[in-house]
C-alpha cells in the first residue's frame, strides 16, 4: 500500500506555507489526488520525484552530488 501524505504534511516537510503546496497543486508542478473541496493527498513517491527534480546540484548524469 501506498504511503500518502497532506498538504499540510508536505509544507512542514519542505518548510513552506500550505498554499504554497496548493500552488505547485494547481499548476501541476506536484502531482496530487483531489479528494474534495480544497483536500488533496500527495504520495510518497510523487513527493520524492518533486523533491529530486528541484535539487540545485547533480552531475553531467542527473545523479545527486554532495554540496562543496
């Protein structure tokens, strides 16, 4: 099963405001499952492709490198 995560969960995951996390939502900048209203469920491995694809470091092959 699926782990799945609030839009409360990831803002304090990533520091940010929740309507934030609704902005990346909305413009399909993060991948989410629209329960109603304003609820949304993100799932784990949604959260982390987001999380790999806003890093600012990797190398020539797109693999994570340690920070200098």
């Amino acid at each position: 099963m699926e782990n799945f995560y609030t839009c409360e969960e990831v803002a304090s995951r990533l520091g940010v405001k929740v309507t934030t996390v609704w902005s990346w939502i909305k413009t399909k900048k993060l991948p989410a499952i629209h329960i109603s209203g304003k609820y949304y469920r993100v799932v784990a491995l949604d959260l982390e492709a987001f999380e790999k694809s806003r890093r600012t470091v990797s190398d020539e092959n797109g693999n994570e490198t340690p920070e200098n």
